[in-house]
C-alpha cells in the first residue's frame, strides 16, 4: 500500500482523531496514489496513524476511515460503516417521519459521504475522491440493509470541483424516482424532488426546529423569510398558525411550497405568499406597517468559505435587524445560519448587533442546532455547521 509521511509534529491533528490530512501537512508520498485509493498515513518518525483515502487535487489531501492498523479497507469495512450508520438512526430518530439522514459523513466516520432517506428512496451524495470510489458498495450496501429500494445519486455539490470530480446525478438502484417523493413528518406530509431540490431535496437537519416552531405557532402571525418550499410554513399552520407570510425569491420554490401546504391537508388561504428579494421585501412591510408574533429567518448560507465572512455578517445583520423591527412586543425570531465559516459566538454576537440597533431588547430562550440524524462527532467540530437562536423581544 501506497504511504504518506508528515512533517514532524503535524501529526497533532489526526492523534485527536480529526479526520482530514492538509497537504502542507505532508513530508513525502510514496508513488502517485489514485483518487480515492487508500493509502497509510504515517507520521515523520514512521508510526502508524491511520489509513485513509487519497484526494490528488485537493488541498484537503487525504480523508482518514480508519485509525486502527488492523482494519482492511474494503467493501466489507464499508458496508459496516454504512450498517452502523443506518442502526444509528434507529435510536435517535423518530416513529413518526420517513425522511431523516441516514449518513453525515465524517461524523459517521465516512468522509465525504451524505446519504438521505425519503421514504424508499435514497439520495447518496459524494463530495470527495474516497466517498465517489467506493459509491457502487454504497449503493449495494443501502438496498442490501433494507431502508429503501431505490438508491438516486445528487454527487453535484461545490466541493467536488475542488477535488477535481466532476458532477454527477442520476439513478444508482431501483430506476428513476417520481419527481415528488412524498414523505412524512409526524402531522406533515411533503413531496421531495430529490433531483432538482437543494442539498439532496430537503432540509432535514431543520426536522426537530420545524417541530419547535410548530409548538410555537398557535394563533401567531408567522412570517418565513426564504421560505423555500416550505418547511417552516407548514410546521406554522399544523401549529395553528392564524396566517403566514412568506418570503421566497424562487417561483419554482414557491410552486412546491403551495404544494406541500395543499399535500399536508392544510388551507392554501391562510398563506401570504411573497415572491421577492428578501432583503427589499422586508423593509417593504415594515414600512407597510405589517406586524408579525413569530418571524422564522433561514436563509441560504451566506458564507460558503472563510473569505465570505465579513460581509455574510453584513447580510445577517441586515434581516435579523429588519426581523426584529418587525416583531411584534413579546414575539419570537428564530434565527438560523447554516455558514460553518460562521461560528456559534459569531453569530449569536451579529444577532446581538442588530437587536441593539434596532432598538429592541432581545434575549435567547433556546439554542438550536440540527435534528440528531445529522449528529456532530466530537472530534469533528466542522459537523455542527447548523445553528439557531430562539430570541423573545420584550
Ligand atoms: N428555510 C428553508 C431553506 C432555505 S433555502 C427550509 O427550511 O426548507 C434558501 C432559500 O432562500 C431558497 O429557497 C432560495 O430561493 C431563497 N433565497 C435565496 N436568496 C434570496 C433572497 N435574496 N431573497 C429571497 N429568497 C432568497
């Protein structure tokens, strides 16, 4: 097996078990490895630390499977990874949906690799050499475990440039999928396109902060910016919502939304739907003089990378300032970013900022994250991209 040797005391990294190899971490490679292809990773003084599959083009080199010498890295290691993956789910996600995470990569100990479940369907998404390599065995592995009979693929993220792999989507397993996958999420039902939808279709790690809001909504005016198709405007109204507004900039977002508001059952009428730019939007129906009880704010991550930050912070602080404007005294924001370059602190400190300047005062009654289908190893911080405040206006 081909090696890589790190420089001295770069080794620091991978003893407390984070899974990724830089490249300027690495001394000298043995031989070209392919992408994907597994390789020992040693330290300078020649010790074993891990195996772990080879990215040629990335600046993330290596991604680790395993820290244990004895372990062969093959089909078989694979499908167990992927078997203790889906048992996992078992314990922490509940009767009552069909939809969940069914892998979170690293933090499933499967670099690079997302699988989501809808109902029979799975959605397997690759981002790097490693996961791409070994996606037959996936695909086997899911239909051989029983959580579904069709397996899609959605390998069309932005990290796989990075990784030289270029975007591929399509049917794996079981043929096409219908184009509204209809699934359950305790009183909701909603139809996922999981070739055309963000991410893998949905968003699934919002699951347990739809379900909060939901207990919130009763008899509020709710208003969902970037509303998508529409999560949070479905949890308002099973809550009992008196009305919804709701901000999207997409036609195609909003057609779907109006969908998964008429599949669960629910009255299309008590929805505002506002086809617009949320940033003009907002500050239009403050000045329309609208009030709302509960204002739910999960836009898009404004920060893909660490250069994005300063003015991703711009853009939060502008729609949380605005969403605050528009609360009503005693409401509710809930306020999310989904930016990993942007942590916990800074956004709770951005949040801050804009309750002061617009003058209200605001304190923190929860701190969310994402629904644990999407768990964050401790070794992993990078998994807990996710986060959210629950802030009261007084
Ligand atoms: N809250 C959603 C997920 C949001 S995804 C959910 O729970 O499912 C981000 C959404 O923001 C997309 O639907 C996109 O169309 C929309 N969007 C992006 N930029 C926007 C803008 N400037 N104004 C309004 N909507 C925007």
């Amino acid at each position: 097996m081909k090696q890589i040797v790190l420089k001295a005391g770069r080794d620091k990294s991978l003893l407390r078990h984070h899974p990724w190899i830089f490249s300027g971490a690495i001394e000298r490679a043995s031989g070209d490895a392919e992408p994907g292809e597994t390789v020992v990773i040693r330290s300078a003084e020649g010790r074993f630390l891990a195996y772990a599959a080879v990215s040629p083009r990335s600046q993330i080199r290596a991604r680790v499977w395993s820290f244990e010498e004895r372990e062969a890295i093959d089909a078989r290691f694979m499908r167990s990874a992927l078997e203790r993956a889906v048992a996992f789910r078992s314990q922490v996600v509940g009767q009552d949906t069909d939809a969940y995470r069914l892998v979170h990569a690293e933090c499933d100990a499967l670099p690079g690799l997302v699988v989501d479940r809808y109902a029979d369907t799975a959605v397997i998404q690759c981002s790097s050499a490693g996961a791409d390599y070994w996606r037959e065995t996936y695909a086997d592995a899911l239909i051989e475990t029983g959580v579904c009979r069709r397996v899609y693929e959605r390998s069309d993220t932005e990290p796989r440039n990075l990784e030289g792999l270029v975007p591929r989507s399509g049917a794996l397993r079981g043929g096409e999928p219908p184009e509204g996958i209809a699934v359950t999420e305790g009183p909701a039902r909603f139809l996922v396109d999981v070739r055309r939808g963000q991410k893998t279709g949905f968003f699934l790690d919002q699951r347990d902060n739809r379900a909060r809001v939901r207990a919130a909504a009763h008899g509020r005016e709710v208003l969902d910016v970037f509303s998508y198709t529409g999560g949070f405007v479905v949890a308002a109204l099973t809550g009992g919502a008196a009305g919804v507004t709701a901000i999207d900039s997409s036609a195609d977002a909003i057609e779907r939304a109006r969908e998964n508001v008429a599949a669960s059952g629910l009255e299309a009428h008590r929805v505002d739907w506002q086809r617009a730019d949320a940033f003009a939007r907002l500050r239009a129906l403050h000045a329309e003089g609208r009030r709302f009880d509960l204002v739910v704010l999960d836009p898009p991550k404004f920060a893909p990378t660490e250069r994005h930050v300063a003015r991703a912070a711009r853009a939060y602080k502008d729609i949380n300032l605005w969403a605050f404007r528009l609360l009503r005294p005693g409401g509710t924001l809930f306020t999310f970013s989904c930016s990993g370059a942007i942590d916990a602190a800074l956004f709770q400190s951005i949040v801050a900022g804009a309750a002061l300047d617009a003058g209200v005062l605001g304190r923190i009654v929860a701190r969310l994250g994402a629904a644990p289908d999407h768990p964050v190893a401790l070794h992993f911080p990078e998994g807990g991209y996710l986060k959210g405040l629950v802030v009261k206006v007084a």
